[in-house]
C-alpha cells in the first residue's frame, strides 16, 4: 500500500481521534470561553482566514456559523497579510485555519496582529507558531500526515462543526452519535470505493483537465478535490460555486469536457441536478457524488451514492471517492499519488 492510500484508510481513527478530544470535560474549556465571549458580543467581526486546504474548511465554517445566524467573514490568508489587513480594525476574532500551524502566510499575519484582535488557531500541530501565538487553540488529531491533504482535511472539517455545535448549544449525545455513525460509513465507503473505483476510471478515461462543481458546505469538498488532482496527480482541475458555473463556464461545455458535481440534499439540490443534466445534454460527461437516489437514464452521467445525511457532515464523507479515485487514477497512469515536486507539505515561503 502506498503512502497515499496508507493516509486515506486512516481517515477513521483519524475522525475518531478527533471526536474523542471533544468528549473530554478538559478539552471544552476553549470552546466554553469562546462561546461566553460570543454570548456577550465581545466581537464586532469574526474573520476566517488559511491557505490551501485550511482555506477551503473555511467556507464551510462560514456556512455553519451563518446558518445559525452569526455573521462571518472568509479572507484568503494571503489577501488578508497583504491587502486586507486595515479590515482587523475592530474587536474582531480570528479564525486562522492551518493543519500544520506553519503555513507562511499565517504564520506572518501572527507577527503584526492588532491588540484588539483574538486569535482562534484551529490546527493539527501542538507546539507549532499558530497554536504558541494565537489566544486559543482547537486541535484536530489526524496524526502526522506526510502526502497530499486528506486525514487533516476531514478532522479539521469535525472541529469546525463542533465548534459551531457548541457554541449554538448542539453540542449533545444526538450529535456524537452522528459523527460516531459518520465514521463507521467512512471507513465503509473506503472499502467499498477500494473494490469499486476502477469502473469510475474508465467512465472519464483520460484526464487533461476536470471541473468539480458544488454549492454551501459541499464547496470546501470540491475546493479540496480540485487541489488533490492538481497538486496530487498534476491534473489541471477548477472548482466552482454552482452559480457561478452557470455564469460563463457552461459556455465551454461540449464533447469531452470532464466533470464533477456534488449533490447533497438540501436547500440547492434541484439547482444542482439541473446543472449535471444541462452539462450531460450538452456533451460533458458527469459524475454526480449525492446522498439522494437519483434516476437518471444518460450514458453521460454516473453517480456515485453516499449514506451521509447531514449536509454539513457530507462534506465530510463524500471527499473518500475522490481522494481513492485520484489514488487508482495514479496507479493506472504507472506514479504514486500525493508526493510533491516543486513544493513541500508545509508551504513556508511566499
């Protein structure tokens, strides 16, 4: 097994490590702290901001604490160090999202942050310059991971949402259930796509280039996979809001093009159906990734089905196909998955 597909199927003790952090009495003192800070509206603001994957968590961040009706705002690391800065004006709580707690942009940011301003760093590295600096810390813990993004990715998507939880009083036994159920489906869907994926393979067949299409928590999901393909399997990849595809992109669909959209259900499903329908009828083929059986009779389109109910936590289940199809597609182009070329796992220059 090589290193990539040895960090994939380690994605569920990796969920559970994490969980377990949060079911300790000790380990929610940082989110009790935060939560009465946000009670007392100590914050005019509350800016998340990362790089890479630990940007793309934090859409869905963003999506969650919106849905219960807090304000948030989602700033690229590097717009925010070099020209957005003047916005950390006010008493504001920074959310700055990094797996490995080093990543340049943020580790920057750290060195010039106003007074006024509180830091929440949410990352995978004890000790590392985000967790010494900031004022609070959640920790994911994935373990270490050495390849492309994917154990991180999911625990630090968890942290998020029990973040949210606990701060809107979710944080209960229903919710732990959840996650719990969640990480036995994932360790299934890693079998099962193992035994299953090479099917997916020949439906695309050769890749030059692949649109990956979602909207709400989903897009850090198709954020992500656009970064696995080109970063793991030098795959030219674009991710797009739903809406924004529809305005301009569609226009390049035709033979060939090659894409993938997810389909959660919730409050855009029927705009995202639509979507793989036009794209199939227009010539791409379609892989739809979606927790709802949908009946489609069209060669053009295949869809892979994903037991998660949850919008938010099918974020989190559906990126295992992904992540096992970019693995296959590796191996049946002769090269491993996940390792660098031109860069590094921690990203500390500019």
């Amino acid at each position: 097994m090589n290193l990539f597909l040895k960090e994939i199927t380690e994605q569920p003790k990796a969920l559970e490590n994490t969980l377990k952090l949060y079911l300790n009495e000790d380990n929610l003192k940082t989110l009790s702290a935060l939560k009465r800070m946000l009670r007392n509206n100590e914050f005019e603001q509350i800016i998340f901001t990362g790089m890479g994957s630990s940007y793309f968590t934090s859409f869905a961040a963003s999506n969650i604490f919106s849905k219960m009706g807090i304000s948030t705002f989602v700033i690229n690391a590097g717009e925010l160090l070099h020209y957005n800065f003047q916005v950390l004006n006010k008493e504001t709580l920074l959310v700055c999202f990094s797996q490995s707690g080093e990543s340049y942009e943020v580790v920057e940011i750290l060195k010039n942050i106003p007074k006024k301003v509180k830091c929440l760093g949410i990352t995978n590295t004890k000790n590392s310059t985000l967790d010494k600096k900031s004022d609070y810390t959640l920790y994911s813990n994935a373990g270490q991971e050495k390849m492309t993004s994917t154990k991180t990715f999911v625990s630090i998507l968890l942290v998020t949402y029990i973040f949210a939880w606990y701060i809107n009083d979710e944080w209960n036994d229903s919710k732990i259930k959840k996650i719990k159920k969640l990480i036995i489906d994932v360790e299934e869907r890693i079998n099962f796509y193992q035994k299953n994926i090479s099917k997916h393979i020949y439906f695309f067949g050769n890749i030059e280039t692949i649109q990956i299409i979602a909207r709400g928590p989903a897009y850090a999901s198709a954020m992500q996979s656009s970064l696995m393909f080109k970063e793991a399997i030098k795959v030219a990849a674009t991710g797009y809001f739903g809406g924004e595809f529809r305005h301009g992109p569609i226009e390049m669909v035709q033979e060939g093009v090659k894409t993938i959209i997810f389909i959660p259900k919730g409050k855009t499903f029927e705009q995202n159906l639509k979507m793989a329908k036009d794209i199939a009828n227009f010539g791409g083929k379609v892989l739809i990734i979606t927790n709802s059986e949908i009946n489609i009779s069209n060669n053009k389109i295949k869809i892979l089905n994903i037991p998660e109910q949850d919008e938010f936590l099918f974020s989190i289940e559906s990126i295992i196909p992904i992540q096992l199809y970019i693995d296959e597609y590796a191996k049946n182009k002769g090269f491993e998955a996940g390792s660098f070329s031109h860069g590094a796992k921690v990203t500390a220059v500019e």
